[in-house]
C-alpha cells in the first residue's frame, strides 16, 4: 500500500530523518513504524525462555571431551 501523506510539521521530518540516519535505515522504514507503534501495532511481542532450568547440569562425558580435544589439535604438516 503507498500514502502520500501531507503538511508533515518540521520537527517531524527532522526527527525522522535523524532515526533514519542513526539507525542506518531508510526514511520509509522509520514512518511505517512510527505509524505503526503510534496506532498500537508495534513489534509482536518476543517470546523469551529463562535458561537457568539447565545451568549447571553439564556433566562431562569422555568420549564428547576426547573429540574436542581432537578437533582443536593444529595439525602443522596441513599448513606447510
């Protein structure tokens, strides 16, 4: 869809135009999403999951160790 939108204050437009220059995006991108938070439809929410069920519970494994061990050996005949 494309708007032509008119009699757009002057504090407007160089509040925009400096978002769009800071944040390295286009004078388009920064209008739609200033409509759109100002109507209500900003960013969907991001749905976060809290890790700490798992923290701590790595349990070493000899074979997992021995293999990464093996993959971080240089090998320096490959770089003569």
């Amino acid at each position: 869809m494309q708007y032509t939108i008119r009699g757009i204050p002057d504090a407007i437009d160089a509040a925009a135009r400096e978002r769009a220059r800071v944040e390295g995006k286009s004078l388009n991108d920064v209008a739609v999403e200033a409509l759109a938070a100002g109507l209500g439809l900003g960013e969907e929410e991001i749905v976060r999951r809290d890790l700490s069920d798992v923290v701590g519970t790595w349990k070493k494994d000899a074979a997992l160790e021995a293999a990464l061990a093996a993959r971080d050996r240089i090998d320096e005949g490959a770089w003569t």
